[in-house]
C-alpha cells in the first residue's frame, strides 16, 4: 500500500535557478494566477557570457548545470571539461555533472 498521496497542484522550483530570479517570477507570492513564465534560454544565455568573461569553477558549475537541465551540452562543452582538469578543485558533484554534460547517453555511476 502506497501512503504517499499525488499533489496535483505542486510547483517545483528548479534548484540551479538563483532565488533572485525565482522572486522576480513571483513564485513565492503565493498567486498562482499571477506567475510570470521563468524563459530558460535568457538565464542560460546570461550563464554562457559569465562562463566567456569568468572563467572560475563556480561559472563553469552554473553554466553545465543549466545546460544538463536545459538540453544544451554542447554549449557547456569547454566548461565541462575545464570543471574535470586534472588539477582542477571542483567537488565529485560537479564533476559528476560536467561527465553527464559531455557523455549525455552514458550511464554513469
């Protein structure tokens, strides 16, 4: 017997969405009839030109992780292999991501 109950109605808020951005939707607002459409291509365009200027981990983390979740790896190519360098700092997590980015149809483990 399965205790856990449907919620038609949740609404998920993506985890690589910066609260900045998840406020000015206005999804914390509690109108739901009032929600402005979050457009994934601006973020991750905003994302990319970070990436181009900044080359640091924490840019290269918030540009794969926003190309696995929008579909757009090979835009995220050269940040995913900067994140697996040899003598790079990024934790196993990101990593992780930045394989995913770069071998989409591989099963990881």
């Amino acid at each position: 017997m399965n205790l856990l109950l449907p919620d038609k109605d949740r609404r998920v808020i993506p985890r690589w969405r910066e609260f900045r951005t998840t406020l000015e939707t206005g999804e914390l607002d509690g109108r739901p009839g009032d929600l402005k459409v979050f457009e994934g291509r601006e973020y991750f365009e905003e994302k990319l030109e970070q990436w181009r200027h900044d080359r640091r981990i924490e840019t290269a983390a918030d540009l794969v992780t926003a190309a696995l979740v929008l579909g757009r790896h090979r835009d995220a190519e050269e940040a995913a292999r900067f994140l697996l360098l040899p003598d790079g700092q990024a934790t196993e997590a990101v990593k992780m991501v930045a394989e995913m980015v770069l071998a989409p149809d591989q099963d990881l483990k």
